[in-house]
C-alpha cells in the first residue's frame, strides 16, 4: 500500500506542478496534465479495488490532480458565459 501511496502522490504532484514548471508551450503541458489525472485515476482504481477500504487513502492526492481540470472548465464556462461565440 505504501508503494502505490508514494505512487499515486507523485504522479498527483506531477500533474499539479507540471504546467507551471514547465519549458514547453503551456497548452501542451495542460493535455499532459489531464493524462496524469486519467493514470491517477486508474491507480485509484487499482488500489480500492485491491485493498478496499484503506485505498480511500490514495484520495489524498485529488486536490492535487483535480485542480487543472477543475480551472480549464470553469474558464471554459466564464468564456461561456461573456461570450457565446467562445463556446464550443
């Protein structure tokens, strides 16, 4: 459990301070971001259906992986919201 805890926060971290540490394009960098949070989530996966109630632990990490995703949604709805022709 230990192992895939360190696993799970590291990949969290990575997702979290990727965008902002990096030296390539930034929209690049986010896309990354997302797939991290798509490979936390399996770990996640992983673990509570491997050690079942103790797995919720790897949930520390969320805030983490969910930031990204979380900002680009809700600016996509602030566009939205001042324009309609920025919406998709």
């Amino acid at each position: 459990m230990r192992w895939l805890l360190g696993i799970s926060l590291a990949i969290a971290l990575a997702a979290f301070l990727g965008p902002w540490l990096g030296t390539i394009h930034r929209d690049y960098l986010i896309y990354i971001s997302f797939l991290l949070t798509i490979v936390w989530g399996l770990i996640l996966t992983a673990g509570i259906l491997k050690f079942r109630v103790r797995g919720f632990w790897l949930l520390i990490g969320l805030p983490l992986v969910a930031y990204w995703p979380v900002q680009f949604f809700w600016l996509w709805g602030l566009a939205c919201a001042h324009s309609v022709s920025a919406c998709p």
